[in-house]
C-alpha cells in the first residue's frame, strides 16, 4: 500500500498546474465508476427492492398534495424536475440511478477544483460523497427525495465550480441562479457550497496563493450566495401568494425569531455539528475510529497555524476559515432554529473526512512528512467508509424484516376481526388502540434506530390518511 500511495500521489506539478480540459479529462468516467460501485456496495439492496415506508410510502406516487407540500416547505423546483426526469412514481431503481449520476458529476467538479489526480484519492473522496449517513438515511426512509437531493447538490457544487474558475458578471449571476435552484430543491444543501468555497479558500492560502486575493474572491463567493438566497426568498414567497398557498415557514417571522435568539442559536450550531460528527447512530465502539480522525485532523491544522506564524495575515485569515467551518457546515440548524435539523440535512458535516485527506495529502499543504501519517489516513477513512457501507445494508434489511413481521401481525389482527360474527366487512368501523412506540426496538440492531427513520413509528395512533399508511409499513417490526 505503502508504494501504491507512493506512486500515485499528487505532485506539486499536478497541484499548481492548470487542469486539462473537460473534453481531455479522463477523471469523469473514473468519478462515475467510483461512485457507481461504491453506490452498488452500500446501497443495492435500496435501490433494489420496494421497502416503502415512513414518508417515503406516503409520497410513492406524487399527488397534487404532494407538489403542494413542496410549495409549502419551499421546494418549488422539485415538481419541475419530476416532470422532466423520472415522473411521479417514485421507482427505486431509476432513483438510485439518478441520484450515483449526479453524485459522481459532483465529484468531478471537485476533483477539478480541489485538483485532485490520485486515484486514491477519488475513490476515497466517492465513498465520502456516496456512502454517509446523509444518503443512507434517504436511501432507507426517503427514497423518493434522494435523487432531488443529490442534484440540489451537483446544483450547489456547480455553483462553487463557477465561482471559482471564471470571473465576470455572467458567471456570477449563473452561480447565483445554481444556487437559487439549488435552495429550490432542498435547501440544506446550500451549507455544501459555501463548506465547498471555504475548502478552496483554506487550499489557497496554505498553498501559498496571494491573501489579498483568496480575501477577494471569498466575498465575491459571499455575494453570490446572498444573490441566491435573495432570489430564492422573492421568488417563493411570489410563488405562495400567486397559488394562495401558505408556507410552512414565514421568512420574515423566522429572519426576526433567528436574530432575536442569535447567540444561543450560534452556541447551538457548533454544539450539534459535534454530536453530528460523531453520530449516535454508529455503533459504541466504533465511535473510537472517529474520535481518531477529529484528533489527527485538530493536530494537522494546528500544526498547519503554527507554521504561519510568521505571516499574520495569512494566519489570522486561515484561523478564521476554520473558525467558521463548522458553523457553516451545520447552518441548517441556525435556519431551522434547532427544529427538525436531523441526519438528512448533514451531507456538509461528513466533508469533514474529505478536509482530512485534503490536508493530509496535499503537498504544499500537509503539516505531515513521511508516508506513515497517510497510511494511517487512508485506513482510517476506509474504516468509517467500509463501517458505512456495513451499515446500510443492515439498516435496509432491517426495514424488509420489519415489513415482513408488520405484515403479518396485521394479517392476524385482520383474521380475528373477521372471525367476530358482529363484524361486517366495510361497514363496521374498527379502532386501533395503542401505538408503534410500545414495541420494543431489538437490540441486536444496536444504535441504528437513531438514525433518522428508522426509529419507532407512532403513526398508527394518528387519524390521517397519510399517516395510516405508515401504519401499515412502519420503520419498526410489530
């Protein structure tokens, strides 16, 4: 391993150089295939198999409730794309599909601006991007929003890709409409693009580049983010008033109640990103390997600090990036007001292993010498990948088993009401009493009903439409 990482390393040449042309550049295919396989390793058995539940059941087939739903919650762009894409039934197979495509396109425009040439470096960089919490958590509950998500990412990334290359008012109102639509489609994933311009900013400056410019281009990226936001915010509260539809959130009423309680929600930011980190959801033992990786990586950036004392500037401004980075990775929680942030808005937080390597690797960059720390990089990030990949194939067999039990379970109470001579088939009304959250989680499956739906379901003691289909397939066994 150790002359494989060796050989394939980046060189300062590759680093500081130009990147080959897009019709010159192989990396694209490499992307695809990395995040393809990586997507087939973790997810086949989601992608696979029709283990609607939870949310995911209620909205299988988009209804005009649904598309309001959206409109309400802010996510005017996802109808448009369903139109255009893959229509209203939510079919897992296309969805997966779709959603690897738009991942690996991600990763391409990454690996361009971050100038990443080393194999190894892709492939581990594919697995961050592919395998995580985020889109394990979609993948097993909300299946039919995780091709909509991941193109609100590519949308985010492509807006960071052409902040960073071109210059000009036309590339900066394009970014600005990226962004915009990218809020369209699922809002959090707006932390990804400016997570992804503090990632070039920091590679600027311990690279060496000019600090007047990496400044200069921050607040160029600043503009283009508050451009996009600002859109995004006209453009749906006109959208609410031309449909009569009320939003779920008033932006106004939200922008005072986030002021007002600023500094408690700021506090609240930085401590959830942490918990976020080290997700509850992973087993207890395993939460050893990321404590390892939050250690090295504090270590290297210290180190990183220390070498630029003697530039004050540059220092003050790299501690200053790293400073804001965790916030801005978890911002979501400052926008929701601590309401409902939960693992699907985290995708940003899991870049936090890609920062790892970035800095572990990178040659002008890395506080390291020697090849041992990369080694110890390598496995480690492969540890929390391979645990990942573990992990989501226990967690959407978990779901199949419970469908399996909820099914039959019904099927009996169903059998013991037709054996009542008072029973008349729809026409006798039948009340269930009790609730999902009576049964017992099993504990063979360890923290994993932390993760977010896959936790018990009560929906079977709430009198909705919606909800009485999640009675039906629950995240749990009955």
């Amino acid at each position: 391993m150790i002359n494989w990482i060796r050989t394939h390393r980046l060189s300062a040449a590759q680093e500081l150089g130009q990147e080959p042309s897009l019709r010159k550049d192989r990396r694209l295919v490499f992307c695809l295939v990395t995040v393809l396989l990586w997507g087939l390793a973790a997810h086949s058995y989601g992608f696979f198999n029709c283990n609607f539940s939870h949310d995911s059941l209620n909205a299988f087939y988009a209804t005009p409730r649904e598309d309001q739903w959206k409109l309400e919650n802010g996510r005017f762009i996802v109808p448009v794309y369903r139109a255009l894409f893959r229509g209203n039934f939510a079919l897992p197979w296309l969805i997966g599909l779709l959603a690897l495509v738009f991942i690996g396109l991600s990763l391409y425009l990454m690996a361009r601006m971050l100038k990443l040439h080393s194999p190894l470096l892709l492939v581990l960089a594919g697995g961050i991007m592919s395998v995580n919490l985020s889109i394990i958590a979609q993948t097993a509950t909300y299946i039919h929003e995780l091709d909509c998500n991941c193109l609100a990412l590519l949308l985010a990334v492509g807006a960071v890709y052409l902040w960073y290359f071109y210059r000009g008012w036309l590339p900066f109102l394009g970014s600005a409409v990226l962004v915009f639509l990218s809020l369209g489609i699922y809002q959090s994933y707006f932390s990804a693009a400016a997570t992804l311009m503090i990632f070039l900013s920091l590679m600027g400056l311990l690279q060496g580049e000019d600090v007047a410019r990496v400044f200069l281009r921050g607040l160029r990226g600043i503009a283009i983010l508050l451009t996009g936001i600002l859109g995004y915010c006209v453009c749906s509260e006109i959208l609410c008033r031309l449909l009569h539809v009320s939003a779920t959130y008033e932006i106004f009423e939200q922008s005072v109640n986030i002021f007002h309680d600023l500094p408690k929600l700021i506090g609240g930011t930085y401590s959830n990103f942490f918990q976020a980190l080290n997700n509850p959801a992973y087993p207890d033992a395993f939460r050893v390997v990321l404590y390892l990786v939050d250690f090295l990586l504090l270590a290297e950036l210290a180190c990183i600090l220390f070498r630029q004392r003697k530039e004050p500037v540059r220092l003050l401004l790299t501690a200053a990036l790293l400073v804001v980075l965790p916030f801005v990775m978890d911002i979501t929680f400052l926008l929701a007001q601590g309401d409902q942030v939960h693992d699907l808005t985290y995708f940003s937080v899991w870049l936090v292993w890609l920062l790892y390597l970035l800095v572990t690797f990178l040659p002008t960059a890395s506080p390291v010498k020697g090849r041992w720390p990369k080694v110890v990089c390598v496995i480690l990030v492969a540890m929390i990948l391979w645990q990942n990949v573990v992990f989501a194939n226990t967690a959407y067999m978990k779901k199949e088993v419970a469908e399996k039990a909820t099914y039959s379970t019904m099927t009996r109470v169903l059998d013991r009401i037709e054996q009542r001579e008072d029973y008349v088939y729809r026409e006798t009304p039948v009340a269930f009493i009790g609730t999902g959250g009576g049964i017992a989680y099993p504990t063979e499956y360890g923290n994993m009903h932390k993760l977010v739906g896959l936790h018990l379901n009560d929906s079977i003691g709430v009198d909705t439409p919606f909800d009485f289909y999640n009675a039906i397939r629950p995240t749990s066994g009955m």
